[in-house]
C-alpha cells in the first residue's frame, strides 16, 4: 500500500500548492461553509512557531519523511497503521519539497480568517495519520 499512497498523497499535495500558487491571494475568499482559500507563505512551522529556519526545518522534515518511508518499506504492518504512516510520509515530504524548494510553505486552507492558522493538504495529511495511531483501534490493529 505504501509504494502507491504515498506518491499519490505527495503529488495530490504539490499539485494543490502551485494551483494555489496560481489561483490565490492573501485575502480569504469563500469556498465552502466554514473554509475559505487564502494564500500564506509559511516560513515556520504549526501555528506559525519556528519562523525564520527554512532550511533545517526542511532537512528536519525530510530526514523525518525517509526514516518513516524506509520503516514503511521494511515493516509488516497492518493496514491502519500503514495508512497512517503513509499519510505522515507524505505530509513530511511535502512540507519539505516546500522549504527547501521555496524557502516556505504554501498555505492556502483557512477554517475562518483569524480562527485557526492557514494550513495545507500536507498538514491534514499529518494530522489525520496522527489521529488514525492514537485511535484505540489504530494502536490495536498493529
């Protein structure tokens, strides 16, 4: 599963970033109830922590990218827990395409202008692989 999600789950990523790149300004327009498009170029991390530190952030991002793709190729592991991590991969992956290729993160998903940080697909991506491990099922599943 891993040799085909996660370049699926990268490119859906990078593809999402340069149309954003494309499409969008910083100024948040409507999209669905509850989500607005608004371009933001990152230079940290969550929540806007660690501005500043591009290039080590990225090499953070990915030696964390690898470590988890080469656990993924060489572990036996159930699906959950294969899912996660190959939603974790490739957050991490895409992440720091961003921060060594621009020297930033595209950010573009906005659940309400000044509610919650912008954020990207990577960062769901990360977010819901967490989730999926911490879940009772997904710590028992294997």
């Amino acid at each position: 599963m891993p040799t085909v999600l996660v370049p699926l789950l990268l490119a859906t990523d990078q593809i999402s970033k340069l149309w954003a790149l494309r499409s969008l300004d910083p100024i948040p327009k409507p999209f669905l109830p509850g989500l607005y498009l608004t371009l933001v170029h990152n230079t940290g991390v969550a929540f806007g922590l660690l501005k500043g530190n591009p290039f080590w952030l990225g090499v953070f991002s990915l030696l964390v990218g690898f470590a988890l793709l080469l656990y993924l190729a060489r572990a036996r592991l159930g699906w959950i827990t294969s899912l996660a991590l190959s939603l974790m991969t490739a957050g991490a992956l895409g992440n720091a395409i961003d921060r060594l290729g621009r020297g930033w993160v595209v950010d573009f998903l906005d659940i309400g202008p000044g509610l919650w940080p912008v954020f990207n697909l990577a960062d769901s991506f990360v977010v819901i692989g967490v989730i999926l491990l911490l879940l009772p099922w997904g710590r028992s599943q294997g």
